[in-house]
C-alpha cells in the first residue's frame, strides 16, 4: 500500500507546501491500520466459529450434551440408591439394633473412613467439572454406606448366634412362685407413697408374702450387690449383661455374696420387711442400661397367657406402695 502524500496551503506564499509527518504520527497511523486489521480478522474468525458449524465441532458439542445427559441420569440414579440406603440405615438403628438390644451405630461410626477431601485433581482438567465431582461425592458416600452397613450386617448375624446365651441372661421370669403370693402389692408407675404421701415413681413391683418365702434369681447372672442400701434394706442386685440388671429389696436374708454367679430360678434370697416397708413383701427391679423398665414385661417364661393377662391386670389396679 502507497503512503499518502498530505500538503498544507501556505497563504505567505500562496502555494501547497508538502507536509511530513513526525515519527511518533506515523508509527501512530501505523499501528491504528494494524489494529483494525486485527479487530476485522478477529470478527471474521468469530462469525466463522458460531455461524458455520464444522463437522468435528458439531460431533464435539454433542458428544459433551450425551455426557451431561449420563452424568445428570447417574446423579439421579445416586440420590435413589443414597435414599434406599438411608432407609435400610434407619431400620438397621431402630429396628434390628433394638430387637437384638445392640447399641445404635453413630453418624460417626456409619460414616467412618468417608474422606471429604477431593483427591482427584485430574478432574480439574475436564468439562462439566463440577457435575462429575457431585457424582462422584455421592458414590463415594453410597459406597462407604455400602461398606458400614454390611459390617453393621455381620456383627448383628454374630449376636444372632449367642440369643441363647442372651436369652438365659434376660431377667424372664417371677422373683417369687405365684403359689407363695398373697397379692399383687403395687404395680410398676406412679403411686402414692405410703409414708410421705407424696406421689412418686414406682420404679418395681410389690409382691406381698409370708417373711421367709424363697426369692429367686430371674436369669443367669453375677451378684454386684448383696448388703443393707438404705430405703431398699438387704437388696441383691444382679448384673445379668445385656445391660440388663435386676433389684430384689426389704429381703430377710441374703443366701448370696458379692461376685457369685447364679442360674435363673436359684434361691438368692428370702422374702423379709427391712427398710422403707410397711409390710412383709418383695420389692422387684427390672432396669435397662440403667434405666427402670415394667418388670411386668419380663414374666414371659413361667405365665400361661391367662396368668400374663391378670398379672397386667392386678399391676394397673394395683395402687397401694409397700416401700
């Protein structure tokens, strides 16, 4: 391209006088085609980019759309196998946890071994990073589920295989032999105190009887207590594992000593009015985790179901506390 020629009219001589530019005008003019040059190429690369649609970029574009339409149908598939495995996760906490008296598996412990840090940095480098990270978050957190909940699986298959020792530890029968009851004293529940008058929680029941009537054990397990305890009087207290532990109170003798183990239905004790009584009976405990249960819930040994139904029936009549 020619350079242009500029002339400036001088009225001193009244002739066109040939100008020239400065060095600093020209590289100015210069580089102003340079950049619109640029600016023109620029549009034109950009049109033939979104208008004309080149067979690899049209195979590209819809491959990338089938990857998001995978990884979206997957994430999905994810939420559903997640929400299955919540489900199964509760039933396993509040269901077969409880039937077999095992402790509930933490958040902790289900999630245990879950890393939340991202260790694939390869993933950086791809399309649609953020969708693949969710997924594989959520197959990640589905496979560890996966994991806890078979070991949750195995270890309650386990405590299957010892039912019949638990069995034989679970307190399952009468304290005292319904051929030596005078009457169902007091049920388990709230009831009036019979020397402060006061209502109160009943954590046992009340077996009225002659001084001297056998008391038994009610499961297999091992004396922790055998001595005077204010308010109860000569108490025994039985570990029976399991959590389980059971009181037999206001006893006349104790035939037990501290660590012995005992059978269910051995003689531990005899019938007596020691402590806070107000008459010859037995006061009985039954106590989960350390928390009073209603023993009436634990004669499902030695009552036909007509006997189970009255001993129900005389423990909710039953308002008169002897301790």
């Amino acid at each position: 391209m020619s350079q242009k020629t500029y002339y400036r009219y001088n009225p001193l001589t009244e002739q066109y006088e040939r100008v020239f530019p400065t060095r600093r005008k020209r590289l100015w003019w210069n580089a102003r085609r340079y950049l619109a040059g640029v600016g023109i190429g620029a549009v034109i690369v950009l049109g033939f980019y979104y208008i004309v649609d080149f067979p690899r970029e049209r195979e590209l574009r819809q491959a990338n759309d089938r990857l998001e339409q995978r990884l979206e149908m997957l994430s999905r598939r994810s939420d559903e196998a997640i929400a299955v495995m919540e489900d199964i996760a509760s039933r396993d906490n509040n269901f077969y946890r409880v039937l077999m008296s095992a402790e509930p598996l933490s958040p902790a412990a289900r999630f245990a071994g879950l890393e939340r840090q991202r260790y694939y940095g390869e993933l950086d480098s791809m399309g649609d990073v953020e969708l693949v990270k969710v997924v594989t978050d959520k197959l990640d957190r589905l496979d560890n589920m996966v994991y806890n909940q078979i070991k949750s699986f195995d270890y309650l298959r386990e405590l299957y295989g010892s039912q019949a020792d638990r069995i034989s530890h679970i307190p399952a029968i009468q304290p005292i032999s319904s051929k030596f009851l005078k009457t169902m004293a007091s049920g388990y529940g709230y009831r009036r105190d019979p020397i402060y008058g006061t209502t109160r929680m009943h954590e046992g029941m009340d077996f009225a009887s002659d001084i001297g009537t056998p008391v038994y054990a009610t499961g297999d397990a091992v004396v922790v207590y055998s001595d005077w305890r204010s308010g109860y009087g000569n108490l025994i207290e039985l570990d029976h594992g399991y959590n389980y532990t059971t009181r037999y109170a206001h006893l006349s003798q104790i035939l037990v000593h501290n660590g012995q183990a005992v059978k269910r239905g051995d003689l531990i004790g005899k019938v007596g009015n020691t402590g806070k009584s107000t008459g010859p009976h037995l006061h009985y405990e039954v106590r989960f985790r350390g928390q009073p249960q209603n023993p009436v819930n634990y004669y499902f040994m030695d009552l036909t179901p007509e006997q189970y139904d009255e001993m129900i029936r005389q423990a909710e009549n039953a308002g008169h506390v002897m301790d």
